[in-house]
C-alpha cells in the first residue's frame, strides 16, 4: 500500500536540523531487530548514502532492509514515511510518502524497495521506519540532479 498526503509544519520544519548521519537502526525492540539500514540495492548488499542522485530508470533502487534476529513467530507490520522537502511554489507543503506491509511468519528479512518518480524534489529527504510501534530507521539523505552536480563542477575547474 502506498499513499501521498500533503501537510503544513511537522517535519518540514525539523529537516533542516536533521544532519545527514541521522540516526538509524539500533533502536529496535529488544532482541526482534538484528539491522535496519536504508541505502542503495546493489549485488545483494544494500550501501548507505548520505547523498544520492535522482535517477528516473530501473538502473537504480534504493530502499530499507531490516533483518530479524531469527526467523519471525509471528506476523509484524512495518511502516514508513518518508517525507519529502517542499516542492517549488509551495514553500509551505511538505509532501509524504507512506507504506506499509506485513512481514510473515517465518521469515527473517525484508526489502522495500523505491524508485525515483518524475516530481520527486530535490533537496533533504528522511525515512522513518516502525517494526509495529518500535521506530527502526530514522535517517535523513540529501538528493541531488547528477547532470546539474557535473556541470557545476566542470564550470569550477
């Protein structure tokens, strides 16, 4: 399941006091969580980004992970928001993504996978994850637009 809500206020006011080594992971519900991270999928492994270039095509995915300590007794329900930085013209509304999924018994881990979509701004980004009530992930990361990042860097050399 995946929603878009617009609202005022909330975290659009506190990204930009969020730094881009938010915290993330070690928080989780006694012995339930082994490790959440939230990065780019690449061979299998999932590598965290503190920046990450908006690309509208399946050569990137980007998403969370969280792996269990042992195979799940019963069924969890993760959610997430991500909260997007105002679009331009709209100074004041901030937009979210938000999902859901219930994780089955038995198993030990999940990936949930994004992908860029035309709109999506640029500028800060966080996710915020829940294992059912007990927050997981927190980070923030900042998206950029790759061709504008090597023009600029070609104009200063």
């Amino acid at each position: 399941m995946k929603r878009e809500h617009a609202r005022r206020g909330g975290w659009a006011l506190a990204l930009p006091a969020l730094t881009l080594l938010a915290c993330e992971a070690s928080r989780a519900s006694g012995d339930l969580v082994q490790q959440a991270r939230v990065g780019v999928f690449f061979g299998g492994q999932i590598q965290q980004r503190e920046e990450l270039a908006r690309v509208f095509d399946d050569t990137q995915s980007q998403g969370f992970r969280i792996v269990f300590r042992e195979p799940l007794s019963e069924s969890k329900r993760v959610r997430w928001e991500i909260a997007l930085p105002a679009r331009s013209g709209a100074p004041e509304v901030a937009v979210s993504k938000l999902g859901e999924v219930t994780v089955p018994i038995g198993q030990r881990e999940i990936d949930q996978v994004f992908r860029f979509e035309p709109g999506d701004p640029l500028g800060l980004w966080n996710i915020r994850v829940l294992v059912d009530d007990t927050l997981v992930i927190d980070r923030a990361w900042l998206v950029f637009d790759a061709a504008a990042r090597r023009q600029a860097d070609s104009r200063a050399d």
